[in-house]
C-alpha cells in the first residue's frame, strides 16, 4: 500500500481519529491540544495527541505518540498522515516531526497539510532516514 494517491485516502477518517486523540492531549501548559493520525501500509489507523511536562524540552508532540502507537501495533508504516489542532484545523508538523515521521514512513507517504496533499519528500526534502542507510549498506556490499 505505499506510493498510495491522496485521492485513494479516506481523509475524512483520518481527520476523525485525529480529532479523536487531540481531544485526550495533556496540554495544562500551552492549552494547545494538537492531534495526528496515519494510516499504515497494513491498513491500520493509528493516533497519537501531544503530552505536555512542566520541564518543557521533554514534551512529547503528537506525531511521537503516533509513532509509539505505530511500533506498539506491531510496526509498519505510514502511508497517509493528518494532524490537527484544537479546532480541529490542520496543522503541519515541525522539522523534527517531520524527520519522525520520514523514518517511519513508507516511500511516497501523503500528507495532509495547510496547503493541500504532499507528499513526505515534499515537505523534508532530502532527507536522511532508514532508506539512506540501506542503500549505503547496499553499496557496501557489492
């Protein structure tokens, strides 16, 4: 199921589970409650929403809850990815998120963002992940 079309996604289901888990955030700090879902290359949704902490550096963003979902589901990757706010909005992940999600992601993972389906090369252009290092494995090796 990777390199799946935008148009093949069921994003109205995606934008529902993700509001579902931003309505759980822990956000006592930034009163900014922010959720995200994804669907895996086997077919499931999972979720994750942001987790606040008095000593500020050691929050969790909701893509990192997302992904521990993800690896605790039994893995896989991520072929179609939404986040929201609050309001239910979309929001873009950070630059850190998005490195989150290229290492779990499948080739050609869309996102949905505030402007329109991207894919994950789109939006982390260059990126260095898990495919990178294969292809030099592979390389070394013949």
């Amino acid at each position: 199921m990777t390199d799946a079309p935008a148009d093949s996604i069921d994003w109205d289901a995606l934008r529902k589970a993700a509001v579902a888990a931003m309505e759980k955030a822990y956000v006592p700090y930034s009163e900014f409650p922010v959720g995200a879902a994804a669907l895996t290359d086997d077919g499931r949704i999972v979720s994750g929403c942001n987790i606040e902490n008095a000593s500020y550096g050691i929050t969790l963003c909701a893509e990192c809850s997302l992904v521990t979902d993800l690896v605790m589901g039994g893995g896989g990757h991520l072929v179609a990815f939404a986040c929201v706010d609050g309001n239910g909005s979309v929001l873009m992940p950070c630059g850190r998120c998005r490195q989150l999600l290229y290492e779990h992601s499948a080739e050609g993972m869309v996102l949905d963002t505030v402007s329109g389906f991207k894919t994950i090369d789109e939006v982390i252009p260059d990126a260095f992940g898990p495919r990178q290092l294969d292809a030099y494995r592979a390389s070394q090796t013949s």
